[in-house]
C-alpha cells in the first residue's frame, strides 16, 4: 500500500495497520504493510514525511510484537520521527483489530 501515500498529508499522521483490510475501511490517513505483524518492507524511508506515525495492530500477542518491532526500526532509522503504539480497551477481545470496529 505504499503507493497509497502520495496523496496523503505529511502534516497529518500517518496509521500503520496490522493488515490490509483495515487499513481500506479507516477513515483515517493509513497504510498497512500487509502480510501480518512481523512483515516488514526492506525500504521503509517513505514514510518518514510524516513527523508522527501511529502503529495500530491486531489485539493479540503477534500485533503487539509486531508494532514494537516497527517501532523500534522507525525509531531507528529516523529518531526525528515521533512513534506511538496505540493499545486496545481491556474489554476487548484477543484478535479484535479496526475492521471489527466498523
């Protein structure tokens, strides 16, 4: 998806989600680099226009190892760029991710 981000705003932030799916139903200005948690792209300097990047994956123990391993290599490869890991209600349900939201 990362042919989406040309028409993004880089003054806006930028979502990181966990799969394709829900990166396709967010109204919010996102991108996903599909194939799970864990999968990360080789070139991922594109992304950092954005000055703030929030990673938001699955509710489960592979999207929170995958969103801190992306975190760690935005972190760094470009430490100007500010990361947050979004964290789901303890409500929910293990796997819960934003497609189920809508």
């Amino acid at each position: 998806m990362m042919h989406e981000l040309s028409g993004f705003d880089n003054s806006k932030p930028l979502y990181l989600f966990e799969g394709e799916k829900d990166a396709i139903i967010s109204p919010l200005q996102g991108i996903s680099f599909s194939c799970g948690a864990t999968s990360i792209p080789k070139s991922t300097e594109v992304i950092y226009a954005f000055g703030l990047i929030i990673i938001i994956y699955d509710n489960d123990k592979a999207g929170e190892q995958g969103a801190k391993k992306v975190a760690k290599l935005i972190k760094s490869e470009s430490s100007t760029t500010k990361v947050l890991i979004a964290h789901w209600d303890k409500s929910l349900p293990k796997g819960y991710d934003v497609y189920e939201d809508y």
